[in-house]
C-alpha cells in the first residue's frame, strides 16, 4: 500500500514537472517571436521601409533558429543544466537588444552589422530551447505524445506574441520596456525551473545568484528605459525633444528650439512650423480657389491638422472627413496646446470628422461623393505606403470624386526625386485623371512637388482666395507651375500594386541623400 502511494505520488510529480516543462515552451515561444518583432519592427523605425526590414529580420532570425537547433545535438550532460543557462543567456540577449540598438544608432558606423548580430545572436539562442526540451522530456512521453504537445504550446505562444505585440506592447510599452519585460520572463522561466526538480541542486544556489543579477539589471533598464529613450533621442535630434511615444503605426517625436516645433515620424522630418505653412497652403489652396462651390472634402493622411486648418477657411464648406490610420497622431494634435494653436484647433471643428482607419479599406468601402480630395500621405518609401500611390487607389478614388471636383496629391520632390514625382503624375493619368504638375519652395525640404488631377482639364488659375495667406496668391499659382529643364518631365513607369514601380525609383532618388 505503501509502495503504490509512492509510485502515485512519484506520478503527479512526474506529471507536474512535464507540464512546468510545456508551459516554459509557451513561454520561450511568447518571447522568442516577441524579439523577433522587436528587431523588425526597430529596423523599420530606423533604417526604414519596413517590408524590406521585416523580411530580412525574419530571414536571418529563422536561419539562425536552424543553426541553434543543429547545434543542440553537441549539449549533452545535465540537459536541465544547459536549458537553464541558455534561458538566462536569451533573457539577456534578447532582453537588452532593444536599448541597445538605440543607443549605439547614433554611435556606430556599422549599425546593420550589430543589428543582425544581435538577431543572429537571439535567434541560435531561441533555437537551442525547444530541442533542448524535447530531449527533456523524450524519456517521460512517447514520440507522438512529445511533438504534439511541444509544438501545440510553441504555436499557442506564438498567436498570443503577435495578437498582444501591436495592440497592447507597443502601444503601452513601448519597444525598449517589452524587450526588457520579456527577457525578464525568459529568465524567470530559467528560476522557476530550479525548484521542482532534484537535479538542478547541485548548481542551483549559483545560477540563482546570476539569476538575481540578470533580473535587478533588466528591471532597472525597465524603470529608467524613458530616460534611456530621452537620452537617445537627444543624440538623434538636434533639438530638445518635448514628446516622443511609439504608437502601433510609427516612432512620434516633437522636438523644439527657440524658433520653430519640428514633427519627426520614424525618424524622418514632415514639418516645422517655421515653414509648414508655405507647405499646406502649397497643398491645399491651388485646387480649393477653382472649387467656390465645393461643400464636401475629403482629407486622407494629415492627421495634423495642418492641411484641415486650411481647407476651413473657405466659410463655403460644409464637412470635412478626415481618414487616419493613427490615432495616436489624431489624439495629440487634437489636444497638446503647442500643437493646437498651430493647426488653429482644426480637428475639433464641428466640421470635420475624425476617422482613424486605413486609407485604402476606407475608401473602398466609401459611397460619399466629394467635391475635393486632399492626399497628405507620408512619400512613398515602402511598399505599405506605396499602394497609396498606385492604380487600384487611384481608381478607387475616381469614383469619390464629382464631376467637377480635384484631387491634390503631395507627390514629394521633383527635383530630388524627379522619377517618383513623374511616376506619380503619369500614374494618376493612367486611371483617367486630367493632370497638372505644379511645385513650390519650402525650405526645410526644397523644391516639393504636387499634382493637381481631376476628371476634366478645365483648370482655373484664378479663383478667390481667402484673405491673409502668408505665402500662396495668384501670381504665386502661376509660377509654381513652370518646372525648370532639371525638374522637366521624364518617363517612367506606372505604379501598379504587382509591380511598386514608385518605391523603387523613390529609393533610387533618396538613397545618395540618406532618406
């Protein structure tokens, strides 16, 4: 009798120890996909175009996963032993990538080099893990039993990593304090499989001294990761930084000096207040003076407000949609004050009405006509923001549009980038549209360029404008539309979904300048 209480209870122990064990594989799973789009998702923001970015990251984090599980044949020994030290060694590696990665962007000349060895790194660690398990647990399932158990627990981890990663850890965390929260997971996975099994006593009161340490490191990088982000921002950008939040879409900074604001998204400039103006009435006003019987105006991108402050002061106009993927941009330039003087409180109007969705679903889903349609969209750097540009947008938008109506289209620099603005003017020509090219002086991008489309060629040039414009009049209109020899016309192909010709001339024309 009593020998079958033993054999019992040595069986739930037995039991419990191979559930701790499958547990620890959700949550390896959790975290190893958790860093995997980590460096993705910190690339994109740096270095850019985040299609190129994520796939490379995925590509050489799945090889090194390969080369971590081939090299798992070599761990022999105290297998819990190795599993332990390896959890500890992933908690710190990937734990630490993120902050990093940041602070040494502005330090090193290599940065891609340190970048994909901290993956490579990451991903061989991660890669160790599950075989190091499975041989764990070889001896206590059969075959079957082992591979659907192991793998069921790494597939549930990875669905929860990629549902919580942009809807709760970046919004609400931020890149550095998940990398850092998650490492701690991993290595309290390392301590909490100290406890429970026989073997780990030998080796346990060290690697719980490590453990202690690995732990008060990541959780004081958890604690000042916003000084450590402030820190590296104040390297990245010449003036102070007074706001700075990564939402699900993008990096947000404002920095600001004595003379102007400037709004930075991943990185990249899109205004200074300083000189914004010459830029949104640029945008706006050529196509609204030939519109004074417009009443209805769509707005897609420009969550700032800036091109709605100008749309509103034509009195004639009605309602005003404003389509943002962002509402992290929306929210800030709805209630931040230095914000809220600058666009003239535009986007709490009750004019205007803000939908934060993506561009494309939402219009094709839109059965409203408008007499103008604003495009205020980032340049067209990736293939995500690329399909913004193309055919099938543009058809779709063709059936928004009323008879008479314009659309306007910010279509970067025509000097710099001469192929990307003409590949958008011929774009829009190749769904139907009647075109007219026009650029403008901003100074703190150059010459930029836009195009003004609609389904007639019946242009006016000299439509009333509204008083006090501090840039735009009509002699003004008239100039802007002579393109000098180095900005002339030159062929290109058109953007079509299955081919993203504009994001390959863009990087063709911003790659000498770093963009």
């Amino acid at each position: 009798m009593v020998s079958q209480d033993l054999r019992r209870t040595e069986r739930h122990k037995a039991s419990s120890r191979q559930l701790l064990l499958l547990l620890s594989v959700f949550v390896i799973a959790t975290c190893g996909l958790i860093y995997e789009l980590i460096a993705g998702t910190l690339a994109s923001y740096l270095l850019g175009d985040s299609i190129t970015q994520f796939s490379t990251i995925i590509g050489v984090y799945l090889f090194s996963m390969g080369i971590g599980s081939w090299l798992s044949k070599y761990l022999d020994g105290n297998l819990l032993r190795w599993f332990v030290r390896i959890e500890i060694l992933v908690g710190l590696v990937g734990g630490l990538s993120a902050p990093l990665l940041f602070v040494l962007f502005e330090y090193v000349a290599s940065f891609r080099l340190i970048l994909y060895t901290l993956v490579s790194l990451t991903g061989i660690l991660v890669g160790l893990e599950i075989p190091l398990l499975m041989r764990i647990l070889e001896n206590q399932l059969s075959f079957k039993e082992l591979v659907s158990r192991v793998f069921t627990f790494d597939y549930i981890g990875a669905l929860l990593a990629s549902l919580i990663f942009p809807l709760v850890l970046v919004p609400y965390l931020g890149l550095v304090r998940t990398s850092l929260f998650f490492g701690m997971l991993n290595i309290g996975v390392a301590a909490f499989l100290l406890f429970p099994f026989p073997e780990t006593r030998p080796f346990r009161k060290s690697f719980l001294t490590i453990i202690g340490v690995s732990l008060a490191v990541l959780f004081a990088g958890f604690l000042y990761a916003d000084r450590l982000m402030n820190f590296t921002e104040s390297l990245a950008f010449q003036d102070q930084v007074i706001y700075s939040k990564s939402t699900s879409y993008q990096r947000i900074v404002l920095t600001r000096n004595s003379r102007e604001l400037r709004l930075f998204l991943n990185g990249n400039l899109q205004f200074s207040s300083a000189d914004e103006y010459r830029y949104h009435e640029a945008l706006v006003h050529p196509a609204m003076q030939a519109l004074p019987h417009a009443r209805r105006v769509l707005v897609l991108g420009g969550g700032d407000g800036l091109a709605v402050r100008e749309i509103l002061k034509y009195p004639q106009i009605k309602s005003i949609k404003l389509v943002d993927l962002d509402p992290g941009m929306t929210d800030l330039f709805r209630k931040n004050p230095l914000l809220t003087n600058l666009n003239n409180r535009s986007l709490s109007s009750p004019k205007v009405q803000v939908i934060n969705t993506d561009a494309y679903t939402y219009i094709r889903q839109d059965t409203a006509r408008y007499d103008c349609i604003v495009i205020d969209f980032p340049d067209p750097s990736n293939f995500s923001i690329g399909k913004l540009y193309s055919t099938s947008f543009y058809t779709e938008l063709h059936k928004l549009l009323n008879e008479n109506g314009r659309i306007v289209v910010q279509a970067t620099s025509p000097y710099i980038a001469r192929q990307s603005f003409w590949c958008i003017r011929h774009t829009l020509a190749a769904t139907g549209f009647h075109t007219l090219p026009y650029h403008a002086y901003v100074p703190s991008f150059g010459e930029w360029g836009f195009i003004l489309a609609g389904r007639n060629g019946h242009w006016r040039g000299d439509g009333p404008l509204p008083a006090n414009l501090r840039f735009i009049n009509s002699q003004t209109i008239r100039q802007m539309l002579d393109f000098p020899p180095d900005m002339a016309e030159v062929p290109t192909d058109i953007n079509k979904l299955n081919n993203q010709a504009l994001v390959r001339y863009f990087e063709d024309d911003w790659g000498p300048y770093g963009h």
